[in-house]
C-alpha cells in the first residue's frame, strides 16, 4: 500500500516524465541507433522509437511544446525533493 499511496502525492504525468522524455531525448540525439535497435529481435521491447524515416526535428518540436510548460518545471521540482516511482 505505500508504494500506491507514496505515488499519488505526484502527479500520475511523472511515469511519463521519467520513461518518455530520455527516450525522445535519447531519439533526437541519433535517431539511426533507434532505427538500428528496433530492428534487432533481441532488442524487443527496449526503450526506442520506432519511426520511419530520420523524424527528430518533429521529436524535438513535440518535447519542447509538451514540457516547456507543462510537465518539466512539475518534473524539476518533482526530482529535487529526491522522491522517485516505485514501479
């Protein structure tokens, strides 16, 4: 019960922060690793994104309109108060 509890003190959006957001960070970095990695069977399920085609720039334009204002000053907080999600 207290992992329930512990996690609605937070915003649910948070396992959105802490799993997507490296992921698209991670896609607009080289975005060739993830067409490369989605490819491989032994990778199934890993934390990549599976698009056709470079599309980073419209990775990047969606990141910066959805935590501009909205999810990351919540997320900066969230991590400075040193709590996490028990998953």
């Amino acid at each position: 019960m207290h992992g329930y509890t512990s996690f609605h003190r937070f915003p649910r959006h948070f396992n959105v922060v802490e799993r997507f957001i490296p992921i698209m960070e991670s896609y607009i970095a080289d975005p060739e690793i993830h067409a490369e990695c989605v490819k491989n069977p032994a990778l199934k399920g890993g934390p990549f994104i599976d698009l056709d085609g470079d599309q980073s720039v419209e990775v990047a334009e969606l990141l910066e309109k959805n935590t501009s204002h909205t999810l990351l000053p919540s997320f900066h907080l969230f991590r400075r108060s040193g709590t996490s999600i028990n998953y």
